[in-house]
C-alpha cells in the first residue's frame, strides 16, 4: 500500500498551488545527488592540476 505522501495527488482532496509546487520541489530535491567528501589533500592535487591544465594550454577529463 502507498504511503499518503507519495500519493497526494491520486485522491480526490483540495491541494492549493502553492502545496503542489513544494510537493514536486521535495520530489527534485530527493533526485540530487549529495555532494562527495574531499581531504584537503585531495582538493589541493585537483586544484593544482586544474590550475596547471590552464596555464600551460591542455585539456583534462573530469568524471
């Protein structure tokens, strides 16, 4: 059986605009994918080979 939640629009009740707009913004909101953690070590290798790609004119793969 579906939760209430997940079928809020299904029913015959009155939802006002302003609900709806939240509703499918939650819904967005859950597809995000969360942000990875990077050790400050990490980053300064990303950012230095970012930096280097720039100046020296060479394309790099991000993924």
């Amino acid at each position: 059986m579906a939760k209430k939640i997940d079928n809020l629009f299904g029913s015959s009740r009155f939802v006002l605009p302003e609900q709806r707009e939240l509703y499918l913004q939650t819904k967005e909101d859950y597809k995000l994918v969360p942000m990875p953690i990077v050790e400050q070590d990490e980053l300064e290798s990303i950012n230095f080979i970012i930096c280097d790609s720039a100046c020296e004119n060479y394309a790099i793969i991000v993924s």
